[in-house]
C-alpha cells in the first residue's frame, strides 16, 4: 500500500517537472505490484494530483491464487504534503485546516476524494476497495473512511504517519511523566465533557465506527502521529487503576473539539480518534523527523515492527 501511496506523490512530481512518457517515474511504482492507474485526482484548487484509483491486475500465471484472490480489486491512494512551490500552498493551506479543525472536510480536495470513493463502491463493491493515505492523505483517507462506515460499508484502509491533533506526550523519555500527564489529561477531558453533557450513555457516532478497524501505521519519532501509541494503550492502564469510565469518556473527546463544538449541533467531531484498530509501530532507529515521518520507511527491507494487538475497541 506505501508504494500506491508513494505512486501518487510521484504523479504529482512529474506533473511539476513535465516528465510523460518514458520520462515519467511514478508507473514503476503501481506496475511492479501487478496494479493498474484508473483515475488521477485532481485538486480543483491547484490543478495538483493528490490521488489515484488503481485496479489491481495480477498476471495470469500468478503462483500465489490465494493472495491474489485476497487482494483489493481497487485502492484509492492520497498522498500527503509535497513542499515544492507547485502544490506546496495548496497542501500547507490543508495542512493549517487539519490543525486547526478548519473544514477539511468542506474542501474542494475532500469533495473531490469523497465522490471517488463513493464511486469506485459503487461500482466495484465494498469488499474490493481499499484505502489508503500518508499524513494528509491519511486524514483524507479516516475521514472517507468514517463518512462510509457510518453508512454500514467498511472499508479497508491503510494510514501511514495520520496526524494525531493533540500534544505529542508520546516523545517524553520518561514514562511515569508520561502516564501522569495522560491521566491528568484524561480526567480533564471527562470532566469537560460532562460538563457540556457529552458523557450520556456513550457517544452514537463515535459507537458507530466500532466495526471499522483501519490499520493505523506509526513511527514514535514522529511527533505527527507518535500520540497514536499512547492513545490506543492508554485505556488499558486506565482500567488498571479503576478509572476506566473516566479513560472511555475522554477516549471520545478532546478538549479542543468540545469547546470548538459549542453551539454547533451535533458538535465538533475530532477527525484523529476512532474506536477500532490495528496498530503498527515501526521500532527501528529513525535518526530525523524526515525519516520518522515519511512515507519511504514503509517499505524498507530492515524494518522493526511491533503489532500491538490484531485490533483495540473503544466502543
């Protein structure tokens, strides 16, 4: 899935630098994988590629039958930020969006990105599309995800580096002080939720989202979506000094959210958390945030993984 992901980078690079034909890079990353490219995505606002729809086409004389038949039949691919002066506003002015909870959803980008997901199920069914995004992309990719499985299809989705939009605790060396700040954050959060009466006998539409179950890729030397670790191993310890109700209560809700929901009906959904996952942690050494965060570590051969657990529940 990185290589479909890393494919829609590159169609935007060469779109920048004019490369067709021959000349063009990003073919090689789909092509190897037995997949076809279908359908770019275009960036109203830019003219930028920030997607792909690929077909997976697997040869013939394939010796594998059971993985191919395993296989997605289609991927819709979003790549993330490209800082080169062709898409670099573009994707910044998303990026601030992102961070401020400003309407990514009310993007023409996202527009764009839903009506291609509802189009590819539609045509091909929900059990043969997948997902899948890095960082920006990754967003584009949950919140497509959510939007469907709200609406009962599951998709299957990969999310390389998704931003976490909360303080990164996970990078304090020290885990005492770093178990205390979570608790303490925790109880705060609860305590502001029951306030503004968001505690009820459970949020519908974040239950709603139990069955989906999106692989949640993460590197913990990236401050971007490092959090993921904590967030997904935190109810645990919470349950484990009897403050479970409390640890469930905050795992819906994020201060800033709560607030920013005031008056909103139905308030303001935070985009980062959701009740189900498969968590991925890449172990090995990442010497900057570069490399912690891009999408390149997914695929190389010396990887250290850590599956956390085969899925968590939050519902």
């Amino acid at each position: 899935m990185a290589s479909l992901v890393q494919g829609a980078y590159v169609l935007e690079r060469d779109r920048q630098l004019n490369r067709q034909g021959p000349d063009a890079l990003a073919p090689a990353w789909w092509k190897f994988f037995h997949f076809e490219l279908r359908q770019e995505l275009v960036d109203d606002a830019d003219s930028s590629i920030f997607g792909a729809v690929y077909a997976f086409k697997p040869p013939y004389n394939i010796l594998d039958a059971a993985a191919a038949a395993s296989a997605p039949h289609y991927v819709v691919a979003f790549r993330g930020t490209i800082r080169k002066k062709a898409s670099a506003s573009r994707d910044l002015e998303l990026d601030l969006r992102l961070a401020r909870n400003g309407g990514l959803e009310r993007s023409t980008r996202f527009r764009v990105a839903m009506q291609t997901i509802r189009d590819v199920v539609s045509a091909a069914g929900h059990g043969r599309v997948w997902l899948a995004g890095h960082s920006l992309g990754s967003a584009i990719s949950t919140l497509g995800g959510k939007i469907m499985a709200r609406a009962g299809v599951l998709l299957p989705a990969f999310l390389f580096n998704p931003p976490f939009l909360s303080a990164p605790v996970e990078r304090i060396p020290h885990k005492k002080v770093k178990h205390g700040i979570r608790i303490a954050k925790s109880f705060v959060t609860a305590g502001v939720a029951t306030v503004l009466h968001k505690g009820g006998g459970g949020d519908e539409a974040f239950a709603a989202l139990a069955r989906w179950v999106p692989n949640v890729l993460v590197n913990p030397a990236d401050h971007i979506s490092a959090e993921y670790v904590g967030y997904f191993d935190h109810r645990k310890k919470m349950e484990d000094i009897g403050a479970g109700a409390v640890g469930r209560l905050a795992t819906r809700h994020s201060v800033t959210h709560l607030l920013q929901g005031i008056g909103k009906p139905g308030g303001c959904e935070p985009l980062h958390l959701f009740p189900s996952a498969v968590l991925t942690v890449n172990r090995g050494p990442s010497p900057d945030f570069k490399t912690a965060h891009g999408i390149h570590q997914w695929w190389k051969p010396d990887l250290v993984l850590q599956l956390q657990c085969s899925a968590y529940s939050y519902a």
